[in-house]
C-alpha cells in the first residue's frame, strides 16, 4: 500500500501549522482558566467544560484550529479510543501530534486538544459517530476512518442503519482528503460509498480486520436484502450484488498483509483481536499521512495503556486487570479475551447517560461463556445484570464496589495472589473502579 496521503516523506519532521489567530487564542487562554477552576474546585479534569465555553463564544474555533494541519478523524462505535492512540503513536513518529487522548471526543474535547498543541502539524481526533458528520463539516478535509457500527446508546444515538445515512451523507457531500474503512462491515463499507458520490471524490482504504460481529448488520443498506456472511466473499448480498470490497491491507491472524505483497507481524501489547482490528486501521490511517506500515506498526507496538483500560493493578492485594465493554459487540469482544481463564471475575454495569439509560442490550451478550467461573455482578445495575447472569447458569454474587466485590471473590475462592482477576465493565463503571483504585 502507497503512502500516497498529505505530509512529507517519513523520515523529516512536517512544518508547523499557521499561529492561532489572536481571538482564538484568548478564548482558549478563558477555556483554560475555566478548566483549570473545574480541577481545583473537583468538578471534574476540565477537558471538557473549557471547551464547551470556548465552541460556545466562538462558533469557528474548530475550523480555525484545524486549518494548516493534516488531520484524521477516527469514528465507530467501538474501539475508537485505541485506533486513535495507536495513530497518534504512529504520527509521533514525525513531530508533535495533536490528539484527544482522554476521550473527549465532541468538538469541545477537540478544541481542547488541537489549543494545547499549537506547533502540531498533524492531528488525530477521536469523533463520537453522530458528531462526526458536523465535525466534518467543519474541518474540510481529513482522513476519515471508519471502524465499525453496532448498536449502541440507542437512546442516544438512534439505530445503527440511522448513523450509516448520516456518515454517508456527509462523505458525498463534504471534502475528504481520504478515507479508511473497515472491509468487513457492511454499514461502514455502504457508509464510505459516499466519498465516492461526491464532488472531488476520494480514494478510499479498504481493511479487512476479520469482523465476527455480524448481528447488527445483516439486513443489507443497499436494497434491503439479506447480507449473507462467509466464505468465499466473506459477505454479500445475493439480491443487489452489495459485497465486501477488495483489501488494500488485512489481517491474518497476528500478521498484517498488504496488496504489495507485504507481511508484516503485529507484536501488540495490548490483548484481544479487537486490538489487532485497531492496529490494522491505524496502520493504514499512519500510510495516508506518507508513514510506512512497518514505522506505523513498531511505533504502535508499544502501547500498553489506554486512558487506563487494560491496566492491572492491586487492590486489597488482589491483582484486577480493567478491561471496557460497552456493548454486546464490545462484550463479545471482551468476553474473548478471558475466554482461556477459569479465575473468577468481576463484571460492572451502569446506565448513565454515558453509557445508554436502558441495559436491555444485556440479554444480547453471550455471557453463557462464562459458565464454569465465579463472577461478582457489580456497578449500579448490578441486580439486572445478576438476573442475567442467573439465566446464562453462571454462578455468581453481587458487590456495590471494587474493593467490596474482591472481598466476595476473595471469601468465595481464597486469594488469588498469583491471578489476575479480570474486570469488566461498561464506560462509566470502569471510569469509577479506576477513580477508585486512583484513590
């Protein structure tokens, strides 16, 4: 695959981005005070509320920040976060990078990551899926990456079908300056069509990262037809002829293979295939700003921690590993990566506004796979994930805390010194077991 994207060859830094106009930089010099305020006074970190002021009284901030720089917007519904960590690492590689790395992924934590990187030529930015198409718009043209769809915050952001008109939409009719699209997604593969649509219509980055969550998308988008998933296609539709694309760059179990005959092997420290699914988008976002798969690949391999997921720690001298799951795609992904242990586990849900109010989408994770282990349900929806739990045949127990549910696991099977005890839980239940191991 071409590094054939914006930027200069890989082994020169690029050069800084224009200054930051003189009101820009007063409404963030105000959005960095009230953030700051917002720390000291224990509201919360501030990435956010400062940006909200600071979109707020000045409605082009955005754009004005993004001007000059070679930009990527990462977008999906799960996995978001990581892919855009591992780019930022791989865009590292050539001078500052911009990025939201804690998340904050609306145009309010955006505008507060590009303000505190002004020299960073390139930027990589973390975009909520019903954002992306407003954020797009004011960008102008980006490298657009597209992970996956699935459902998710239905409450919020509406059935996936919904979303993939949006994303579709927005690509036909805004500048692109290129986009990164899952393969094995139907939705993102309908979605991204629409780069090609468009007026200055753009190339776009096939990746086949191996999908097996396939719920969420067998109704075809191009005609309403039926998706049928498999070998020898890997997925198509028999009634329209809507099939998966050919790859530019794909997986083959931990080895990257490109169309020019590259095999490249992905040592990653962090676990699971969802992480080498991550990888791979990154790796191919990294080529479009002129990195080479094997820079991109060595830069990412050493990331081990993202914003605190996948972080072992120690509590009441039992070792818990935290691993996020937000939704029955995530959980099956989640439920993956622990498949080889019998140790007992902790697993967390709440039903915040970050997370979604209704946790039905409970009775569509395959929690069956935990059969055979101890778990401790906690969280704030610790009953109805126990009734879950109950109809799935796994033993289990219930905990209002982290420190409590290893105390259970503790009393029911002995210390687990030398196990890691895995932890799973949705957004703001691992938000609040890592504000209570920061403790």
């Amino acid at each position: 695959m071409s590094p054939d994207g914006p930027g200069a060859s890989p082994d020169r830094a690029d050069p800084p981005p224009p200054p930051i106009r003189p009101v820009a930089r007063a409404v963030l010099g105000m959005a960095s005070a009230i953030s700051r305020l917002s720390r000291r006074t224990g509201f919360g970190s501030g990435s956010v509320i400062g940006g909200q002021f600071a979109v707020l009284v000045h409605r082009r901030l955005l754009s004005q920040l993004t001007a000059g720089r070679n930009v990527a917007l990462v977008s999906g519904t799960n996995g978001k976060t990581t892919t855009n960590h591992y780019l930022a690492r791989a865009l590292g590689t050539r001078g500052p990078v911009a990025t939201n790395a804690d998340g904050a992924n609306m145009d309010a934590g955006m505008v507060v990551a590009l303000g505190a990187a002004p020299d960073a030529t390139n930027a990589t930015l973390e975009c909520d899926e019903l954002w992306l198409p407003e954020v797009l718009r004011q960008v102008g043209e980006a490298v657009v990456v597209l992970l996956n769809l699935s459902r998710d915050q239905l409450d919020r952001t509406q059935e996936v079908r919904a979303i993939a008109s949006l994303w579709r939409d927005a690509l036909a009719t805004c500048p692109t300056r290129a986009v990164v699209a899952n393969a094995d997604d139907p939705l993102v593969v309908w979605a991204a069509g629409g780069a090609l649509e468009g007026p200055g219509a753009r190339s776009i980055t096939w990746v086949g990262t191996g999908s097996w969550w396939t719920l969420d998308a067998t109704g075809c988008p191009a005609c309403g037809g039926r998706i049928r998933f498999g070998p020898p296609q890997g997925w198509s539709c028999p009634s329209c002829g809507f099939a998966r694309p050919s790859c530019d760059l794909w997986l083959d179990g931990d080895t990257l293979c490109t169309a020019s005959d590259e095999t490249i092997a992905l040592p990653l420290a962090l676990p699971g295939r969802a992480n080498q699914a991550n990888a791979a988008m990154a790796t191919a976002a990294a080529a479009r700003f002129g990195i080479g798969t094997q820079s991109a690949v060595t830069a990412l391999a050493g990331v081990d921690d993202i914003a605190g997921r996948y972080r072992t720690e120690t509590v009441d001298g039992q070792q818990v590993r935290l691993l996020l799951a937000k939704n029955p795609a995530g959980w099956q992904e989640a439920l993956e990566m622990v498949d080889s242990s019998d140790a007992p586990a902790v697993v967390s849900i709440n039903a915040r506004i970050a997370d979604g109010r209704d946790p039905s989408w409970l009775w569509d994770v395959p929690f069956e796979r935990l059969a055979g282990r101890f778990v401790v349900a906690s969280g704030e929806r610790r009953h109805d994930l126990a009734v879950r739990l109950g109809y799935a045949g796994v033993d289990h127990a219930c905990a209002s805390s982290l420190s409590e549910a290893v105390a259970v696991v503790q009393r029911h099977s002995g210390r687990h010194r030398d196990t890691v005890i895995d932890v799973i839980g949705n957004y703001t239940a691992v938000q609040d077991h890592i504000g209570e191991v920061d403790r």
